[in-house]
C-alpha cells in the first residue's frame, strides 16, 4: 500500500504525504515520496509539482525516530540517503518548479522536505521547527542551507533551542513564499502552480536549473558530510536516552 497519494491536476503533479497519524517518515514513505517525485520529472505534460499532506493538521514531523532508536548505523544511514542525499539530488534535477503546500506541523525531517522545494506556501495557521536537539540528535542538513537563508544567528538560535515558530515569523524569516487563510495552503499552491504554469515551460526549465547552479554553492557536496554528522551522533549514549525519552514520552536525563 502506497503512503503517497499522486495525482495529475490541470499539468500540477500533487503528491501528498499519507502516513497517518503525523506523516513520520520511514524507508517505506520516503522510496514512495522519492517514486511520486520521479514520475513528476519524466512525465512531460507535468509543468509544476505540489509536495503535500494528505493527514489532517500534519504536514510532516520528520523521521520516524522509533526507527532511528532501534536501528543500526547502515540502517539510519539507508534513511538519511533518501532524505538528505537522494532527495536533493531528485529536485536539483527535477525540470520543473516545485511548492510546499504547509498545513499544520512540519518539523524536522517535514522541513527538509519542506525547504527541499523552490516554494513553499504556508498556511496562516501552519507551524514549523527543528526539535532534534530536544532528541539529541542534529538537524545536520540545516547546519548548511538555514544559514544562507535566514543569516547565522538566526539560524543558529532556531537549531539549538528547537523551538517551534508560526507562518509569520517563517515567512519574515524567509522561509516561506507565501501564507493563506487557515486550511488553505493546498489551494495557494495550485494557485501559484498555475501562474507558473502558464510559463514557456522550455524556458522555465533553462531558468531554474540556471537558478539552481547558481545557488549550490557546493550544498549538494555537504549533504553527505551532514548524514554522516546526523549518523554518527544518533549513534551516541545522548541520542539514545533522547530518543528513548522521546518515544517513552518522558523528559530525558542527560
């Protein structure tokens, strides 16, 4: 059974994340994700793509860190390539523009997805964070590209505090393009998937891989050292008891 929902609306791919009840991501959502994004690509009578949820009130919470808890170092290693690695491999390639459609919680893992995307649309009530440190483990992957968005001591104090912050402050922050009303943020994004429809497409795809060399800056060579980094301490004692106090909904004892 597909923990994908993909759909072909008016040349707009929708894919929405299906994985009740928060979308954590496993092995099996991620390859499904990673499928939905490669048909997107080939398919040529697509001209954008939307990254949704299908689970009410959820965009994504990120990894399934019971997974990360029981699993072994090749095992979060096999996740964090998907994630990290194939991922940004998947849309730097993709051809054609792609929009976050945020409603409700994205979180962590929810947020590379997120940001993996050249838009996101957010709606009002939509809230987002990075709480791994609260786990003991790093947003690696975000060490690289927050930065260069919201500037380092932003950055830096969204990281390693893990508080969660509303549509606003993200879009004030530059995290995101644009906010609707509550509920909303599917309809905003197939919105602005038709403005950027009715673009030569010939010329859209030129324009954004143009746009993506540009602003690489060597981002897809540091996403393998940010796996690495997210491995090597999620093996750690402090991820462990992090985890363990994460899923045993306890307060961690460092």
């Amino acid at each position: 059974m597909s923990l994908i929902r993909y759909e072909v609306r008016e040349r707009v791919a929708e894919i929405g994340l299906d994985n009740p009840p928060v979308n954590a991501l496993t092995e099996a959502l991620l390859d499904d994700l990673l499928a939905a994004l490669e048909r997107a690509a080939r398919d040529p009578e697509v001209r954008a793509v939307i990254v949704g949820s299908r689970v009410p009130g959820r965009f994504c919470v990120g990894l399934d860190l019971a997974a990360v808890h029981q699993g072994t170092h090749p095992t979060v290693r096999a996740l964090l390539d998907r994630l990290y690695v194939r991922m940004t491999e998947l849309q730097f390639q993709m051809g054609k523009p792609t929009i976050a459609a945020v409603g409700g919680t994205a979180r962590g893992g929810g947020m590379t997805i997120a940001i993996s995307c050249d838009l996101i649309v957010a709606a009002s009530d939509a809230t987002f964070g990075y709480p791994e440190i609260d786990a003991g483990v790093l947003p690696s992957i975000h060490f690289t590209h927050l930065p260069r968005i919201v500037g380092k001591h932003r950055a830096f104090e969204l990281l390693f505090t893990g508080r969660a912050f509303d549509a606003h402050e993200a879009q004030s922050l530059g995290l995101v393009s644009r906010i609707t009303e509550p509920g909303q943020a599917l309809a905003g994004a197939r919105a602005l998937a038709q403005t950027l429809c009715g673009k030569s497409p010939e010329v859209v795809r030129l324009g954004r891989q143009a746009f993506m060399l540009a602003n690489d800056n060597g981002y897809r060579q540091a996403v393998a050292a940010a796996a690495d980094s997210f491995c090597s301490v999620a093996m750690s004692d402090s991820a462990r008891e992090g985890i363990a106090a994460f899923v045993e909904k306890r307060k961690p004892r460092w």
